[in-house]
C-alpha cells in the first residue's frame, strides 16, 4: 500500500490539519504516547491526484532529512515511490 505521511510536533497540529483542508484529503492522528501528530493520506487517487501534483508544482530541495547527502529530487522520489506499486 502507497501511503504520504507528515509527523510533527503536537504543537503543529493546526498545521497539519490545515494542510488536509487545503488538500481536500487525508486525515490528522495525534499520538497517545509521543508529542506529536501525523497527517497520513491513504487513498490512492488522492495520492496521485493531490500530493504528486502539488510536488509536482512545489518540488522540495534535498538533502532529505536523514537522507545523508543522496541528492534526490522529488520528482525522482514520486516515481521510485510509484514504481513500488
């Protein structure tokens, strides 16, 4: 299963569940154990429709976190991601 995550703070939860709402997709969980909480979008259509584009139309910049110094793009993170399927 493709699934797109976003964990923060729990002091970011309004973040979190405002980009669900611009989004239109995906739902907040706050954690019972940690201080934190993560927007998780598991519906495929809303994946590819709604998350790809927008990085497709805001690509990040690497390094990713805990990615070292591999000098993916997001573009090229998208379709490794979608290869897996």
């Amino acid at each position: 299963m493709l699934m797109f995550n976003i964990s923060q703070h729990s002091r970011d939860a309004e973040l979190l569940q405002n980009i669900c709402n611009y989004l239109e997709c995906g739902k907040y969980y706050p954690s019972s154990k940690r201080k934190e909480g993560t927007l998780t979008v598991t519906k495929f259509s809303d994946i590819d429709l709604k998350i790809i584009s927008f990085f497709k139309d805001y690509p990040w910049g690497p390094p990713f976190h805990g990615w070292g110094q591999e000098k993916l793009s997001s573009t090229r993170y998208i379709s490794l991601a979608l290869r897996r399927i």
